[in-house]
C-alpha cells in the first residue's frame, strides 16, 4: 500500500511540475533584457507563445485544451483583448472543419475504408512478389490518407501487416518485409495526408494561416495540384528508403504467400455492400468534383450567390449536412425513415478537437504578429542572409521545420515559421504563398518517434515488436529528410502554376 501511495504522491508531484513548467519559463523570458527592435507587446508574445508550446509538448491538458488557454494566457500577459483573439474562431475554417469531418465519419462508420484496405491487398495483381505486396499495401494506405483522418488508417494498416505475420507464422524479427509494413503503416498515412486540405489539422490550419497572413484564399485544387505528387512522390521514396535500409530477407526475395484466407475473410465479414457505403462515397464523390470545378462553374454561371456556395468551405459545410436529409434505408420496427447521419453520430464525429487546436494555432500567429515578432525575425535574419538567394533561405527553412516536427509539436511550428516565412517571401521575391504551404505539408510529417505524431504512437504500439522504435526513427530520419526535399520542390516547381496572382504580395 505504502509504494502505491508513493507512486500517486510521485505522478502528483510529477504533474505539478509540468503545470508549472509554462509560467515558469513565461516568467524567465519576461524578466530577459529585452532584445533591440522587438516591441513590449512581442517579448509578451513570445513569452506566451513559449508557455503555450511548453505545455502543448507536455500534453497536460492535451493539445484542443491548450488550444482554448492560449486565449486567456495571451489576455492575462496583455497581448490582445480576448474578444480581438477569441475572433479567430469562426468563418469558413470552421464551415471546413465540420462539412469535412462529418463526411469523413461518414465513411468510416459505413466500413467503406475498411472494405477498400482489404480489397486492393487482395488483388490478383499483388500476385505473391514481396516488392508489389509493399507497393500496393503502402499506397492503399497513402491514397486513402488523402482524404481520411491518418489516426485509424495506422491503426488499421497497422493490424493487418501483424495479421500478415501471423497468417505465415512469422515472429518478430524473422522478417524485413513485415517490419517495413508496420512502418510504412504509419509512415504512409502521416504522408498522404499532404495530398489534399482534408489529409490532416495542420493543412487546415495553413489555409487559416494564409488567409489571415497572406490575405490569399487557397483552393482545393490549388492544395491538391502541389499536394497530391508530393505525396505520390514522397510514398515512393519511403518504399525505396525502406528496401534499402531493410532488405529483404532470403525468404522474400522471389515468393512471399499473401495471406488471402484472411483478406477474404475480412471481406466476408463485412457483408455485401451497403447503401450506407454508397452514399458516403457519392456523396464524397460529389464534394471533391465540386472542390474542384466550384470555382469554374459559379464564374460561368454569373450569379453571385453560387459563388459563396461553390467556395471550399461552402462546398463542405453543403456536403456535410446532406448527410441528415439523405435516406440510407427504413427501420422496421417503427417504419421510419433513417437517414445516412444524425445527431448523435454527428457529435462523435464532428472535429471539436481539431476547432480548437485550430484556434490555439490561429491565437498565437495571430499574437505574434500583434507583437510584431514575425516582422522583426524577419528583419533579423533578412539582415544576416545578406544576399543569399531567396530559394535557398525557403529550402532551409522548409527543412528546418520539417526536422523540428519530428521534435515539437507542429502546431507551434506552423505557428512560429508560417509568418516569418510569408514575410520574407514578400521581402525575397520567392512565392509566399507556395511557401506557406510548404511548411504545412512538412509539418504533417512527423514520423520519428511516437512524441512525433500520433499515427507513428498507434503504430509502434501495434507492431507487436515486429518493428522498434529505433527502426521507425532510422528510417523516419531519412524519409523526413527527403520529404522536405520533395515538397520544397513541389512547391518551388508547381507554386507559380497554382498561385499565378501571388507575386503582387510582394508590394503590400
């Protein structure tokens, strides 16, 4: 009894510490000799900022929790009035949010995902080669992180490279193949999310970011022409890095049996498809064709209305709640109609925590600015770099911020490098716009360690030790490293294709 007591008296002690550790290092930054060039406001802020950050990387009062504080943090510190930060929370990033998140419950709950994963890993042209075995389950789970939350699609990819192992009786470390599965599981869904604004938090949060900063509107289309080949690209690139860093073993260099029994079963048990499955992906369907020619049709139409309606967030939030007047079939006991989503399903699946999370990301870009902090970094390192090139300082920074996510949370990356590099796009002639989302898309990729993202967390602890945790940090280090490189030069490359109005920015 007497060491459970000291265990609880030691989590205690242990908490307290962490709570105190944010004002503790607010209060250490507040009390330094105030650098020159940096306003009153902006030593505040960035004190805030620190506190915030401090315990986002703890987690006490997880990441959405966090989220709401910076609001009354930023307000106690005198940054910002609360009514001036709490204003963030609202407009069409929150349209986005709840249109998407209730498509996507949508076809998570109809079984959809889970029938598409089993489906193609069962294909005849998986055959039993090894190397198209690894393709076809990496990009199975990559694609449908483009439109799919990355959490359950780790998890699920994750149990059926164990359920591989099992079906052909091998243990941990026997073999390279079922190792890199496991990796790639979670790997794979952290990079697809880069394929599209529904891929992750951190690609909506960029597109608030642009809009307050940049004062630019990004389209689905827009994300999706850069997003979408660097995710292809950068799946390819982990297949690669991975073979070569775990090569196959003697037994799966030429044959490797696919477990179809158990893809079969899988498949059995999910029944026939439902009318559930049909709407969410009709209406999914519908959403991305109007994402995507929304713009082109309100223009030719010529009524302004429709303009509103065919925008990103219109087109999600419209999608989203047709869902409570679409029928998907009738309930034989009382005779009434029921419909593809209701309102307890919409409250399971409504993204409150990626709202808020939103917020504690718009709060504190929106108080660094108000102290002119992002302004002032800028000057700092603008006077340093002298004449370097402006692509270069971009690649250095998109690399910087994609090693720092393996590190810190992403959303104070986001936070503290999206400003600073709109600005010296401005100042150094590179897209700041391209640039901006360059940061959100390497944010999306923490894939080192399970402090880096969730999916590389339910992916370890769901390898059953067929993969370690050095192995997902060897391999996430250098996938990380070429994933900078591939969406720098995505950007870099299709940026003056997707945003050809931008360079006028430069003169604001």
């Amino acid at each position: 009894m007497s060491n459970a007591v000291s265990a609880t008296k030691r989590s205690l002690q242990s908490q307290i510490l962490k709570i105190l550790s944010g004002p503790l290092l607010c209060l250490l930054i507040l009390i330094l000799p105030q650098p020159e060039g940096l306003p009153d406001t902006g030593m505040r802020a960035i004190a805030g900022t620190a506190w915030i950050v401090a315990w986002w990387m703890l987690d006490i009062f997880s990441l959405a929790g966090t989220g709401l504080l910076s609001i009354a943090i930023y307000t106690v510190l005198g940054v910002a009035a609360p009514l001036a930060l709490f204003k963030n929370f609202g407009g069409s990033m929150i349209m986005i949010i709840l249109g998407s998140t209730l498509l996507i419950g949508a076809w998570t709950e109809s079984g959809f995902i889970q029938r598409y994963a089993y489906w193609c890993m069962s294909r005849p042209i998986v055959g039993n080669n090894p190397a198209r075995f690894l393709i076809i389950f990496g990009l199975s789970c990559g694609l449908l992180s483009v439109v799919v939350p990355n959490i359950p699609l780790a998890v699920l990819f994750t149990a059926i490279a164990v359920a591989t192992a099992d079906g052909l009786d091998i243990r941990p470390g026997q073999s390279n193949l079922i190792r890199v599965m496991c990796m790639v599981a979670g790997m794979a869904s952290c990079y697809g999310g880069i394929g599209s604004p529904l891929g992750g938090a951190p690609n909506l949060i960029t597109i608030g970011y642009v809009d307050k900063f940049a004062h630019y509107q990004i389209e689905f289309w827009q994300w999706t022409l850069i997003g979408l080949p660097a995710a292809v690209l950068c799946l390819f690139a982990l297949f690669f890095i991975a073979r070569l860093l775990f090569p196959a073993t003697d037994r799966e260099k030429d044959s490797l049996p696919v477990p179809r029994a158990y893809l079969t079963r899988k498949l059995e048990e999910l029944g026939p498809v439902s009318s559930y499955e049909h709407i969410a992906v009709v209406v999914m369907l519908a959403a991305l064709f109007f994402w995507i020619a929304g713009p082109t049709i309100a223009d030719a139409s010529g009524i302004p209305a429709l303009k509103g309606a065919l925008s990103v967030p219109g087109v999600a939030f419209l999608a989203g709640v047709a869902l409570f007047v679409i029928p998907r079939g009738i309930d034989r006991e009382s005779g009434r109609l029921v419909f593809a989503m209701n309102w307890a399903q919409a409250q399971k699946n409504i993204g409150w925590s990626i709202m808020c999370m939103l917020l504690g990301g718009l709060v504190i870009g929106d108080a660094l600015q108000t102290g002119g902090v992002d302004k002032w970094l800028s000057d700092i390192l603008k006077d340093l770099l002298g004449n370097v090139s402006g692509t270069l300082v971009w690649f250095v920074i998109v690399l910087i911020s994609a090693l720092l996510s393996q590190l810190v949370n992403n959303l104070a990356v986001m936070a503290v490098f999206t400003p600073i590099v709109i600005n010296l796009g401005c100042a150094f002639g590179f897209n700041p716009v391209a640039a901006a989302l360059s940061i959100g898309m390497v944010s999306n990729i923490g894939v080192m360690f399970p402090f880096s993202s969730t999916p590389i967390a339910v992916s370890i602890s769901g390898a059953m030790g067929h993969a370690s945790m050095q192995d997902y940090a060897k391999l996430g280090l250098f996938i990380c490293i070429a994933g900078a490189i591939i969406v720098f030069g995505c950007c870099w490359l299709l940026g003056p294709i997707a945003f050809p109005d931008v360079p006028s920015l430069s003169t604001r």
